[in-house]
C-alpha cells in the first residue's frame, strides 16, 4: 500500500500501475476479494479491547468494594466466618449489576456510532456502485462529488474546480483547492511557481526555469517516468544544469511533503466543499493520514455530555452529605458500644447502598437507549448531548421543499403570452394538468375544461420543449437501463449528457421521447412504472412533456455548456448547438442557443419578445420565429399571472430563449404543485400546542410560502409576518432581532440568510432548531442548537455539521425526536426520585435507629441488597417508560433548568418519609418490649423497606399521573424488573443458603399480606398528592382522572380558589375554576390545553 507522500510525487499512470487497476473499469469483484483480505477494511482499529474478566475485575477496584472486601477478610481473621462469606457473596451481586451495567452502556454507545455508516460511489466492474466506505481497498477509482466526506486517501486522476476542507487535518481554514498534476521537488516548501499540462487529467508540473515556466509538449511526456520525460522533452536545457535539478529533487524526496503541500491528493474524513473529480485510492483505514492521527488519540477519554456532568456532580454532592450522616452513625454507634467492626461494616454497607454511583450510568443508558429508539423513527442522534437539547428547542426553522412537502413536483398549470387573446385565454387562463407524481397514465391536458390534443397549442409546445432542454433530469420507463448513461442521472453539466439523454430515450422510453409516444391519446398512457433520476423540479417538466405528446429535444442536440442553479443566481442556463450546427444558422447565424429557466424576478427582465400565437415549438420555428414585442402590458399580465399561481401554492418557473443572453424569448410560466406530507400538519399543531414556534424557510415567491403556511396551520395574515432574503439584507442585526419573533415565513432566501436567522433568535433568547442539506447550509446547522440535516438529499458536508439527520426527510421526524427529548429527560427525572428516595430512605432509618439507642434494622447484606434494586433493573426500566403525551404538549423546559427542582425534591423527601416511617414502625413492632433483635424482626423490616421501595418504583413512573391512570402494560420492562425483584426477594427469604448469608427466616403468607397493605399506603400517599397538590403546568390540568377524582379535584380548587380571592373571584389560569379553559374542566380546551383551563 502506498504512502500518501509517496503517491503525492507520482504521476497517474505510475500509480495506476502501481496499484495494478484501469482507470476506465476500476477493479474486479474478485481483485476486491483479495485485496480485502490483504489490507482489511477500509475503517479505524479500536486498538487492544480489555477483555470482560478485566472489565469484571476494574469492578473490584472502586475504593468502597475494597472497602467491603477488607471487611470480609477482618471477619475472617477474627474467625466470623459467616460473615465473611455474606460480604463477599454481596460484593459478588454487586459488582456483577455494576459490570452489567457498564456494559449494556458501552454497546449501546457502539451501536450509536454505527447509525450513520458513510457510503461512497466507486467504480467495480465497469459499473460505478454506491457501497459503504469501510469495503474500500487500495486501488479502487472512486467518484467525489460537491458536499461528499472523501472515503479514504486518494490520488487525484481528473477534476474540476474541487475543494476540499481539509481543516480537520490541516487546521487551514480555507479549502485547498485539489488538481491532478504531478507534484515535483520545486514545490515543496514554500516555492509555488509550477504550471500544469492539464488541470483535469494528469500533469507534469516543471520549475520556472528564467522565470518562464516550461511545458511538455506531448501526452507522454505527462503521464510517462519523470526521469524519461526530462531526458526527451527538456533536451534544451544543459545537462549540468539538469544533473543539479535531479540532485535536489533525490533530497526533496527524502524530505516530508506537509500535508496541505499535497495538492494532488485528498485525504479520508474531509469534505468536498465545490466540483468534482475521480481517483484511486492509495490508503485505507490506519493507513490513512487519518489513521495515524486516530491512533494518537484514541486512548484519549471521551468527554462527558452536559447532563452526564450535572449527574457527577448531584453524585459527588450526595455522596458528601452521606459520606456526614455515615460518619455521625458510627461515632454515635461507637459510643453506645457497639462494636467497631459491625459498624465499620454498617458504615460501608450505608454508603454503598446511599451514593448513587450507577447514576451517571443509568443517565447514559438512558440516553443511549433513547436515541436508539428515534433511530427506529428515522431521527439518527449524533451526539447525546443533542438529546437533551431537543427538549429545550423553542423555535424550528424548516425548509419548505422536501420537509414540509412530499418534493414530488407536479406541473399543474402553464401559461403562455401567445395564447393570451387566444381562445379561451381571456383574464390570463392557464393550460392546466391532471396528475400527480411522475406517471402519465390517464391524465388530461385541458384548457377551460376542454380536452387539448397533444401537440396542438404550439406556444405550449415551445415552452415545453425549452424546458426539457434546460434540464438534467431522467425519467426511466419500468427502470429501463437505456437512460443510465443520461446527463440528468448525475446532474453534471457536460456534453456527454446529449448523448446520454439520446441513449435514455431510445433505449428506456424515458425523459419525453417514450413517455410521448404513448401520449397520442390526449395526456398519454404508460403501463410501466416511471422511475425518476435527477431533480423533482426537473422531472416534472419532462412529465408535462410528455403528458402533451413531446418529444423530449435533448438528444438531438448538443451541450456546450452549462450554468448550474444555485441559491444566488436563482436561475439555470444551458447552452446547446444542434447536431450538424444547422439549427444556429437559422437562429441569426450563430451556433449556439441559450436557454435558461428559473424564477421570474431574474428572467423576465432578461426578455423582449415572446412566441405569438401562430409560433411554433421548436422545429416550427426554425423556419418561422413568428415572435413578437414583450410590451410594458404584457409584463404587467406575466407578473399578476405569477402572482396568482402563487396563491395558489404553486411553485412558479419561467422559462425563456434565445442567442442573446439579454434579449430572449420569454417562453412562458409553469406552476407546479409539491403537496404537503401527510401527517404534518397535525405536527405542527402539536408543535404549536406546547409553545414551539415553526417558522418554515423557501425560495419561492411570497405567494406560494404563505398559501402553503396557512395550509398546514402555522401562518395567519394579519398575525404573523412573512420576510424576504432581500429584506434581510437591508436590516441590521438588531432591527432583524427586533422582527424575528412575529416572523413565521421567509421567502426568497439563501443558505447565507439560514445563519443570519439563526443568529437573530439566539440573539433574542430561542433555543433554534434548523434544517438543511446543502454545503451552504451547514454553517447555519452548526451554529444553531439543534442543527437536523436530511438523510436522502442531505450533503455529507451538512450531515457533518448537523447534530441530527432526518433519514426520511420528513418533518414528523422532528416532532417525534422532540417529543423523546422530552421524554427523555423526564423519566431521567422520574428515576432519579427513585433512586434518592431510596437512598434518603435507608440512611434514616439507619441513622433514627442508631440515636434512639436501637440495633440497626438492617445489616450489611440487607442494605447491599437494596442497593442492587436501587441502582439495577427498576431503576433503569423507568428510564424507558413511553412517551406521555402530555409532556410532549408542554413547553420546552429551560436549558439551565435544574435537575433536582423544589417539586423533584418534595416528591423525594415525602416518598422517603413514608418508607422510613412504615419500616420503622414494622421494626418497632415486631421487637416488642423486650428490646432483642431476631432474625424474623430483621426480616419483616427488610421485607417491609423492598416491598416499599417496589411500590415507590410503581409510583415513579410518571411525576403527576396517579398509578391507576397509568396503562399497566406500557412499560413491560419494568413490569420485568420489578417481577424479577420480588422473585429475588422471595429466595432471600425462603430459599435457606440464601437464608444463611442475609440472615433472614421464611414469613407467613399472612406476614406478607400484612406487610403489602402497609406498603401499599404509599401509592395512596401518591395519589392525593398528584391529585391535590399536583404542582400547577403550563398546559393546565389536563390528566383524565377518573369522575370520581375529577369531582373532588374541581372541589377542592373551587375551595382553595374562594379561600385566596376575595369576592369569590376564580382563577384564570390552571384550576379547574377558569372560565377561559372550560368550566369545571368540561368546558372546550384551548390551545393551551386542559379541562380546567388553558390557554384560548
């Protein structure tokens, strides 16, 4: 495998024949076979995995498992032998959950990293295939194109105008532009004076020689040795001179060429920021400049997310305030007598089971096993700390075209000037198209609700055929491959596309040749299935083609060259010559045509003339240009025509003609229909529901952006405000910032403005979530919070940037990732309470026991025990519990809100307080008078705290929801652990080696019914405070309780809303009382939602 300096200093053809591979065909499949099985994948080694026993024994070396494990080893010095077996029999289960735990996290955050494995196009066989990035070998000719991530590192063979980002190897932060030419010694180093033989193909790069760069006049000489080159081609240069040249070059190859010096190869991981190009791969994986970068830092840690650091440090915090109470129950136990190692015992036991050292694993497992489930959901989450964003986004900037919409382009209607007095044509009248999609099967063309014939308005025609020439798409019949080779199935702009397009149509009765041919009974027929290849916008001008009878014109000419659309030009311009060069001698002499189409705005000032009424397509006018003057009236009409089918929610094009760029034909205008996704606006009004702003970003005209906003229910004139891109740039960054939040539509835009909306709602304190997938989109992702590129027509360059990819490029992706993140941190709430109750719970008991003068209640087995519910299998099941809907109706929580808020710790502390007073009781109880401690007091009281703690688990799936308002089979998970700990308890009790290390005795079945109905008076502790003292939401009381509770609800706010207002005056906000929410809660819920009172 070569180097990537040492292909850098070869010509093509060496490194071709290097690498044994033709540049035409690429390799075979089983040249590939082999290669893979020299050089492996083409993918970074992780480097030496330890090994699950050592992952197992790392367990053992947390300081308090020592702890507990001298412990052990003091007992059996002093010959407790059952002791010592308990402790270690203990430290077993313990460090067996912690193991687990650890492990279910890192495959969960590996299986993350494999969501979004990068693809490539290649050449194999002849046949250039996408394939994923890692089953490249050396020697494979790979395709690079504008907004690709490079798969490996490459010598260039062929290119035009590529850039490539080569910051990340770099740290350059302009890109480097790329060429083919053949580096040689005088330019390494600063020297930059060299001129190449061909900036698409291969090159012999030579020195100035007197300040006159010299050439090589042959092919040859370019693509032949260097050192054979130099002797035929430069023989007039003296060889002195040339043996010194040859001397300097030996030590410049010995010298290191830097990286950004390497202009003839690009290297794996950076980005194609313009153009494309071909080449072959020369290293791949750890053999990449890459590779040698990653193996530096691997070892390195990953960084912590911000939800991760905040669960640190509340561990860190409580483990200080348990490690006090620990430390104040062993003096006070030392100084009542008791023994030194029993509280030593005691004490580590205590701090096991109190600090939540599995916290910031369930918190990542959690995470992880979230963004799992959105990848299931088409929502591919690159980073975790993306997740706890999305719960925070205020505002979702989102493209219109492909989002919002099917990109399904249908032409609906098109209008001519030429028709204008026509018949029928009176007040501007289109001609219009049934259909929808890119079939052509028994669809009309009409006009006034009249059938047309195909062919038979021949404006119509010329406009049609103007548009299939400024075109680049394909459209393939039942997937013909005749058409594969067609300029539209790539998009580049090249001469090769009029033969192409001319195979397609022959071959696959693609684009509008076979499409026509079976259009001869007005609008056309097509039994096969029409596969298309290229833009949708393109696509849809070859279908109104064809569903006229068109032939598609393309392959009968030739393209010069092209102009491609972009967001600032906003226009695309071909020029072609008809084959023979005939057709540019009746078009004033010239050879070549141009033919643009794109927004009105730019195309119509172009024009002054039109076709009339008795001109023809384009064969008709060749011997007619029957044209005619465009007047100021004309214009008007164009422009008020456009402006109506605007209104109507269609996309405009102009397209126009002609041999002078700024006096052309204007053609007429095409308004197509892209329809809304299903389901979005039902989206959006639950985005809006709980104050989520939608403001969607288009290049189309006014008109079009705000019938399409009102049609999916986020835009109301009057209320909300469209703005333009030109607009924009006019306003400074604080009268933009001054607008922006009553701004619901931008129109007329460009990636550039993308950032500055961005900046403008993070300026006024929105969290923004923006989508995007052009390379010019993604300084607008990155520097959003959220930044969502689409999976199918997102750039790599975008997918890099973003934190987010919408594999499905559907909004309702959004909404559902949004509604996750919410989820997700809501149940990493719930567990939480779980996890503290607990803890808080077990350290009391411990600590009240201790001050009274009592035994302790629990011994070390016991409370070790409680620690593997606490932080195992319950704990984590309620990180999975579905989705509420009622969080999703929620505003967005605050990004600097804290985890443990005033609600969090009351459910905490009053959970915890009703399980350390019903075990106490149980163990005051059972003790009775005599003060001696048995095993079956130990056991009731242990039994009676994890049978409290299950049910404090049950009560901890949902913050406000009662347990009988929550379905029971939801979260089977935790139906799971929570069998599973009861079974676990049942062996403690019941099955005698068990019995031996936790010092337990089996209970009566009575015992246990006595134990559970205690027990159970938290979830009745639960209920009433959810019920009546459940803190006030957003979205106002929107729970369903039963009629029984709602009854005493609405009493109970009537009451304390007579108790706080004078005059008995009620409240507007939340209680059941308000009369703006519905009365008593049955009223109509507003946008803010609840039966007793929201928002209007």
């Amino acid at each position: 495998m070569l180097q990537s300096v040492e292909a850098s200093r070869l010509s093509v053809i060496e490194v071709l024949d290097k690498h044994k591979v033709d540049a035409a065909t690429g390799l075979s499949s089983e040249e590939v076979g082999a290669r893979m099985r020299i050089h492996g994948a083409n993918e970074m080694e992780e480097g030496e995995q330890e090994t699950l026993c050592q992952k197992y024994m790392d367990q053992l070396k947390e300081p308090l498992i020592v702890m507990l494990l001298c412990s052990a080893l003091v007992s059996a010095l002093m010959q407790q032998y059952d002791d010592a077996l308990s402790i270690a029999a203990a430290v077993l289960i313990v460090s067996t959950v912690a193991f687990i735990q650890e492990y279910r996290s890192e495959k969960s955050l590996e299986a993350l990293n494999k969501l979004v494995p990068p693809k490539c196009h290649v050449l194999r066989d002849g046949r250039v295939v996408n394939i994923m990035a890692r089953e490249l070998v050396p020697g494979d000719i790979v395709q690079i194109g504008i907004g690709d991530r490079v798969p490996a590192d490459c010598r260039v063979l062929s290119c035009t105008d590529l850039l490539v980002d080569e910051s990340s190897l770099t740290g350059e932060a302009l890109p480097a532009e790329k060429t083919a030419a053949l580096l040689l010694f005088n330019e390494l180093g600063s020297t930059k004076n060299t001129s190449s033989l061909s900036s698409s193909g291969s090159g012999l790069l030579l020195p100035n020689t007197g300040g006159t760069a010299a050439k090589l006049a042959t092919s040859a000489g370019a693509v032949g040795a260097p050192g054979a080159s130099l002797g035929t081609s430069m023989s007039g240069i003296d060889s002195k001179h040339l043996s010194l040249q040859q001397q300097q070059q030996q030590q410049h190859q010995q010298q290191e060429i830097p990286i950004a010096e390497r202009t003839n190869m690009i290297f794996l991981g950076t980005l194609v920021c313009n153009g494309h190009g071909k080449a072959v791969v020369v290293g791949t994986g750890m053999k990449s400049e890459f590779g040698k970068t990653f193996e530096e830092m691997r070892d390195m840690e990953n960084r912590r997310t911000p939800l991760q650091a905040k669960m640190d440090a509340l561990a860190k915090q409580i483990s200080i305030v348990s490690f006090g109470v620990i430390l104040v129950i062993g003096l006070l136990g030392l100084v009542q007598g008791k023994g030194l190692l029993s509280m030593f015992q005691i004490g580590v036991s205590l701090a096991v089971a109190a600090i939540p050292e599995g916290l910031p694993i369930c918190v990542t497992v959690t995470l992880a096993l979230g963004v799992m489930r959105m990848a299931k959901r088409n929502a591919i989450i690159k980073k975790l700390p993306s997740v706890e964003a999305l719960g925070c986004a205020t505002v979702v900037c989102v493209d219109k075209t492909g989002t919002l919409t099917q990109n399904q382009m249908t032409v609906q209607e098109v209008f001519c000037l030429g028709l204008k007095g026509g018949r029928g044509m009176e007040g501007g009248e289109g001609v219009r198209f049934t259909g929808v999609g890119y079939g052509v099967n028994g669809c009309r063309v009409t006009l006034n609700g009249g059938m047309l014939a195909p062919r038979s308005v021949t404006p119509v025609v010329a406009l049609l055929e103007a548009g299939c020439m400024c075109n680049n798409a394909h459209l393939e019949v039942g997937g013909g491959e005749g058409g594969r080779e067609g300029g539209g199935l790539n998009g580049n702009s090249s001469s090769k596309s009029a033969g192409g397009n001319g195979n397609g149509r022959g071959g696959g009765g693609g684009g509008g040749g076979g499409g026509g041919g079976g259009g001869g009974g007005g609008g056309g027929s097509c039994s096969n299935r029409v596969v298309m290849r290229g833009q949708p916008t393109e696509a849809a001008l070859l279908v109104a083609a064809a569903k006229f009878g068109v032939d598609d014109p393309r392959g009968n000419h030739e393209r010069v060259s092209e102009m491609a659309f972009s967001s600032e030009r906003k226009y695309m311009e071909v020029v072609v010559s008809r084959q023979g060069g005939k057709e540019g001698k009746r078009w004033g002499g010239r050879e070549e045509i141009v033919y643009v189409k794109g927004i009105l705005e730019v195309i119509l000032p172009k024009c002054q003339t039109y076709v009339g009424s008795s001109g023809g397509g384009l064969r008709q006018q060749q011997q007619q240009q029957v044209l005619e003057e465009l007047e100021e009236e004309d214009r008007m009409l164009v422009v008020q025509k456009a402006a109506n089918m605007a209104r109507q929610g269609l996309r405009v094009l102009a397209v126009a003609w002609g041999v002078d760029r700024e006096k052309l034909t204007f053609g007429g205008l095409i308004g197509m229909l892209d329809p809304p996704r299903p389901g979005v606006r039902a989206s959006i009004a639950v985005m809006r529901q709980s104050k989520i702003r939608v403001a969607m970003i288009t290049g189309d005209a006014k008109e079009t952006a705000e019938s399409i906003a009102a049609e999916l229910g986020f835009y109301e004139k009057g209320v909300d405000e469209a703005l333009s891109g030109p607009e924009m740039e006019y306003m400074s960054a604080a009268q933009l910032e001054s607008v922006i939040k009553r701004v619901a539509v931008f129109y007329r835009t460009s990636p550039r403005h993308k950032l500055a909306i961005v900046r403008a709602l993070q300026a006024v304190g929105e969290v923004v979530a923006m989508t995007g997938d052009g390379v010019n989109d993604a300084a607008a992702l990155k520097q959003s919070d959220i930044g969502v590129a689409m999976g199918r027509s997102g750039t790599d360059v975008a997918k890099e940037a973003a934190d987010m990819i919408m594999v499905d490029d559907n909004f309702n992706t959004i909404t559902y990732a949004v509604e996750e993140g919410k989820s997700i941190f809501y149940n990493i709430k719930n567990f939480l309470t779980f996890q503290l109750s607990t803890s808080v719970a077990a350290l009391t008991i411990v600590a009240l026991a201790t001050l009274m003068g009592l035994d302790c209640p629990l011994n070390a087995m016991q409370i070790l025990w409680i620690n593997i519910i606490m932080d195992g299998p319950p704990a984590q099941s309620l990180g999975v519990e579905p989705v509420d809907p009622v969080v999703m109706r929620r505003p967005p929580r605050r990004a600097n809100e804290a985890i443990l808020d005033r609600a969090l710790g009351i459910r905490v502390l009053s959970n915890a307080a009703l399980i350390t007073v019903g075990t106490l009781y149980v163990y005051w109880k059972e003790m009775g008078h005599d003060g001696i401690v048995s095993k079956r007091d130990t056991t009731m009281t242990f039994t009676t705290f994890v049978v409290f703690d299950m049910f404090n688990a049950l009560c901890c799936r949902h913050a406000e929801k009662p347990v009988f308002n929550l379905p029971f089979f939801s979260n089977k998970p935790f139906l799971v652990a929570v069998g599973g700990s009861m079974v676990g308890q049942f062996l403690v009790i019941y099955f005698p080696p068990l019995q031996e290390v936790f010092q337990t005795e089996a209970l009566s079945f009575w015992d246990l019914c006595y134990i559970s109905a205690l027990a159970s008076s938290l979830l009745l502790l639960d209920t009433l405070r959810k019920v009546f003292f459940r803190p006030q939401q957003p979205t106002g009381g929107e729970y369903p309780y039963s009629h029984f509770s709602f009854a005493l609800t609405d009493a109970w706010h009537k009451l304390v809303a007579r108790m706080q207002w004078s005059g008995g005056a009620r409240r507007k906000k939340g209680g059941g009382g308000g009369e703006e929410g519905g009365r008593s809660g049955g009223g109509t819920r507003g946008v803010g939602g609840g039966g007793g009172g929201g928002g209007n």
